[in-house]
C-alpha cells in the first residue's frame, strides 16, 4: 500500500489539450482549455514545476468550479486541485486540530465535523465548492465566517517552487477575501487546511433569523450541532438551486457594506430594508433584497436570469455562455445602482 502511494506521487501528471470545462463549472458554462491537468497530491506540484509548467503556462487554480464564470474560453491553462484526505493532527479535552486536503469536497468536511462531534462549521453547510478555496474566500453563512475557525494553511510557492506554512493573521482575512486575492494572487496553490473545532462546551451560532425560525418551528429550544446542520441544509435547499438541477454559482454578488450615513439615508426612504450591523460599526445589506427591488427576481434574460427564490443568483437555463451571464450580471449592478446608489460587487471570479 504504501509502495503504491508511492509510486503515485512520483508520477508526472498528465497534461489534456482542449478540454471542455463545463463539467467542473456549477454554472455549466461552455469553455474549452488549451491545457489541463489535475493533481492529486500536493508531491505532483513539485513535479509540475520542476518541468516549467507554472512558469511557462501561469495555470489557473480550479477546485470545485463553484464560485467561477468562465466569461470565454480560459487565456490560462487550468490546474485541477483534487488533493485529498482529513487527517487529526492535534487533540486535547476541549478542542481539536483537523487537516483537510485542499481537494476535499467543503461540504463533506462539514458533515465528517458534525458526525464526529466537533463544533464551529455546522453554520456553514451546504456551501459549494472545495476545502481550498474556503480560505481564499473566507466562506461564510449564517453568523459564521471560516476565519473563526481557522488555524493555518500549506501552500506551493508557484514561483518558488516551495511550500508555505500561514497562520491566521498571514492569512489577513476580510469580507469574502483573503491575502490570496491581492499579493499571492495567482501566485498560490492551496494544498492543505487546518481548522481548530471543539469537542465539548460548543458555542453554536443560532442569532441569523432564519435559523431562530426554523428551531421555533421544530420546537428545539436546546439545539445541538446536528441540529444547526439540518436547519442550515433544509434553508439552503429551499432558497438556493441545486448545480446538478440548473446552473449556478450560488451567491454572484457579496452583500454591500454601508457606513451609518449611508444606510440611515438609504433607511428613511426605505424603512423595511433589512440589514445587519458588522462588528466595525457600518452595515451590511442583503444584495439579494437590493436585486429584487430592482424587479430581477426570476427573471429571464435569454438563456440566463436569476433563480425565483433567491434573486441573488444568476442561474444557466441551459445554453447561456459565459458572456450572456457577464452580461446580464453588469444590468443588474447598474439598475441597483441607479435605484439605490449601491455598487454590487460580484463574489464569483470571473475568469477571461
């Protein structure tokens, strides 16, 4: 077994010329790669390296195409991120230390957390997508944010040709963003995360309304994490798509952030705007509400539009190529900024 393992990783990944991608985009978008390759241990990027792939094609990181819009066919040559396996790699009376490979499907990652016990992603069920890429974004759901949780990372230096350990504060986490997004843009290739969970004495996260509601309804007045888990995947499914029915990349646009004066402005001429306060003091307001103000809620533009139960998402009926969405994407930002003077700011990337 473990010659086998072995021989695995010593083994040049195999490089695809012209390769459909719409099978790895949750947007089931059209786009042909000029070059493609998957990797399946972190050893095979060293292997990549060594023969020039990075430094002469600049691969595009891909994990579970699901915060992506292919706008064309890729410039880039993609680099499938497939690494696998959850390890325990620290573990006292009150909290734990679980590794996942960056490859690790995030949903699966929740689900081995809450059978095994452990408390702090509960909350965030059901978001689409790779363990790799939930730093990158610092995914977050209902009251909770992956940096909360978060204990390090490994990545591969595409320009080095080395791996590097980050902490927390390396990682310089914001709103939906990361130090990945800005100096190790394009630079980085997640191979591995560390998450920190407790064991016992679980703080759980029910203050997000629809949370409360669903408890209220079940009668749960003491919940647990199996609890928070299924209300989070029973709200998820009646709000949001599944991929394999329609094409969609969840959430396209992050919530605007306003200061006070902003909002209170924004408030007196719409007084049932919902909104949340963030922890520095400004307010952050649901874009969905914004869209669908606006009149986009499951509307249809061609062979795009927006999902009826959450005008949030942009949604594929079919045939829309990547364009048609950018498309209609960029009306939307402009009807919410001539309605409410709001700039949207899109959370998928969108890939040239």
């Amino acid at each position: 077994m473990a010659a086998a393992e072995s021989d695995k990783r010593e083994q040049t990944p195999v490089i695809q010329e012209n390769v459909n991608l719409r099978p790895y985009n949750t947007l089931s978008i059209e786009a042909v790669a000029d070059l493609f390759t998957e990797v399946r241990h972190k050893d095979e990027l060293e292997i990549l390296f060594r023969n020039g792939f990075f430094q002469k094609h600049d691969p595009f990181i891909l994990g579970g195409g699901s915060n992506i819009l292919f706008r064309d066919n890729p410039a880039r040559a993609i680099l499938k991120n497939s690494i696998g396996g959850i390890e325990t790699v620290y573990e006292d009376d009150s909290a734990i230390q679980i590794c996942a490979g960056a490859g690790v499907v995030w949903h699966d990652l929740v689900k081995y957390a809450v059978q095994s016990g452990l408390g702090g992603i509960e909350n965030l069920a059901l978001i689409p997508g790779t363990t790799g890429a939930a730093p990158i974004q610092n995914i977050g759901a209902y009251g909770v944010e992956l940096e909360q949780v978060f204990s390090s990372l490994e990545y591969f230096d595409t320009e080095r040709g080395k791996f590097v350990t980050l902490s927390h504060n390396d990682c310089r986490f914001g709103y939906r963003d990361s130090i990945f997004k800005h100096e190790l843009k394009n630079k980085a290739v997640v191979t591995s995360v560390t998450l920190q969970l407790t064991k016992n004495n679980h703080r759980l996260n029910t203050e997000y309304y629809a949370l409360r509601e669903w408890l209220k309804e079940k009668g749960i007045t003491n919940p647990g994490i199996p609890d928070l888990f299924e209300a989070v995947v029973d709200i998820r499914r009646s709000k949001l798509p599944d991929p394999e029915d329609i094409g969609n990349a969840g959430s396209f646009f992050k919530n605007p952030v306003l200061d006070q004066n902003t909002f209170e402005r924004l408030q007196k001429e719409y007084p049932d705007v919902p909104s949340f306060e963030t922890d520095d003091g400004r307010v952050k307001v649901p874009a969905g509400w914004l869209i669908e103000q606006c009149g986009w809620k499951g509307k249809k533009v061609g062979n795009a539009g927006t999902y009826r139960n959450q005008a949030l998402v942009i949604v594929n009926f079919g045939s829309a190529t990547g364009e048609e969405i950018f498309e209609l994407s960029k009306k939307i930002q402009e009807s919410v900024k001539q309605k409410f003077g709001i700039g949207l700011m899109p959370e998928v990337t969108i890939v040239d």
